[in-house]
C-alpha cells in the first residue's frame, strides 16, 4: 500500500510554491539549502544530513549523508527545471542509505517535501502529486534495482 503524500513530510512556505511550481523565483544554492535543513530533522532515526553549506556565488551546495561527503550543482536556469533537477542529483546520493526525496504538490498553493524509503518509489511512479524528481522511468528502473537515480 503507498504511502499517502499529501500527509507526509514537511510543508514549505506558500512562497515556495511560487517559486517553483509557478516559476516566479529561483532556485539555487541558497533554496536547496532551506529545503535540506527540514530534512535533515526528517531523516532522523533513518540517517544524518548535515554539514549543509551553500556557497556564496549560489551555484553549488555540500553537505554530509552520513558522514559521506556530497557536493551538489544547482543549476542556475527555471526554478521548476533546477528543483527537479537538484532533487534528482540528491536521490542518487540517498540511494546509499536506501532512501529517496521528493517534491509533493498535495494541494495547490501547497508544496511539500517526502523522504521515502526507496522500496516505495514503485508506488508514486504515476502519482500526480509528485512534482520532483519528474523523471518517472528512472524511478522504475531504480525500483528494479537497474538504474541509479
């Protein structure tokens, strides 16, 4: 049975909605990291996040998955484009610790973030709320075990 999204992780401020879904924002280095500091708290008890550091030309954001050292570029291009496309480069990374991210839209005006373990990414493969990562066919395979996402 899937996991229900609308009632799952952490909301973002109204704003954010905007900024991606309607594209009147951006979306960088400084974005990703307010998006990875309520999941860090999330990912407690499964595993850490931390060290998150964003750099100050905006273009580029490390941090620690337990205790691994990743460095993700965010592109500088429309907000929707680098959430998905950020989201997708962080979901390779969580692979390590069987997990995955994703950008929920359960309502609109409402954006959320979901970590889910990635034994259920088969489940959300057509779900229309999911906004990020938007590459479904990544998900199967990775569901499969025979592609990284």
């Amino acid at each position: 049975m899937a996991v229900d999204l609308a009632n799952v992780g952490f909301a973002f401020g109204a704003e954010w909605y905007w900024r991606i879904v309607e594209g009147d924002g951006t979306f960088g280095a400084t974005a990703a990291r307010a998006c990875l500091m309520p999941l860090s708290r999330l990912a407690r008890g499964r595993f850490v996040v931390d060290a998150i550091t964003a750099s100050p030309d905006d273009r580029s954001i490390e941090l620690r998955i337990d205790g691994a050292p990743v460095a993700l570029e965010v592109g500088l291009e429309r907000p929707r484009a680098a959430a998905d496309r950020f989201v997708i480069e962080l979901n390779h990374h969580l692979r390590a610790v069987d997990h995955a991210f994703v950008l929920v839209v359960p309502r609109r005006y409402q954006l959320r973030g979901a970590l889910l373990p990635r034994a259920d990414l088969a489940d959300h493969a057509r779900d229309p709320f999911v906004l990020a990562p938007s590459d479904r066919t990544s998900w199967r395979r990775v569901a499969h075990g025979t592609a990284d996402l």
